[in-house]
C-alpha cells in the first residue's frame, strides 16, 4: 500500500514538473521565435530565397495540418454527439 502511494506521488509530482517545463518552453518558443527562425537562417547553408520559401512551405504545411486536424475534431466530436443523443 505505501509503495503504491509513493509510487502515484511520484507520478503525480513528475507530471507536474514536466507539465511546467513544457509551458515554459513553449512559451520562450513562441516569444522569441523570430529571433530562432533568424539565427537557423544564418547557420543554413541555402541562399536567402530558398530560405524563404522554405520557411513560406513550412508555415503553410503547418496551417494545413492544424486547420485539417481542427475540423477533422470538430466534425467527429459533433458526429459523436448527434449518436451519443440518439442512443
């Protein structure tokens, strides 16, 4: 019994520290991200054009795969409510 309590503080510890470091992180992400997106553009090796367009092609990926996910859950969460009400 005591080991199982251990074992859950532990657990439970260990997810909330990690939650924290990934919000903090995230959150540095995002406020300096520009000043990352230059610095990875001055160590490429590509000419500034073809930086560009690939920075260009990865923000678009990135909003097609949010936009298609975000839909996608939009449509089965709403598809699973309208069966959950008939049954």
């Amino acid at each position: 019994m005591y080991e199982q309590a251990r074992s859950i503080t532990t657990n439970v510890f260990k997810f909330i520290v990690n939650f924290f470091f990934m919000l903090l992180i995230t959150f540095y992400l995002l406020l300096d991200s520009g000043r990352l997106v230059s610095f990875i553009v001055k160590l490429s090796p590509l000419p500034e054009d073809q930086d560009q367009k690939l920075i260009q092609k990865f923000k678009d990926i990135a909003a097609a795969i949010l936009l298609g996910n975000g839909l996608g859950g939009l449509i089965q969460g709403t598809l699973g409510g309208i069966v959950f009400a008939l049954f």
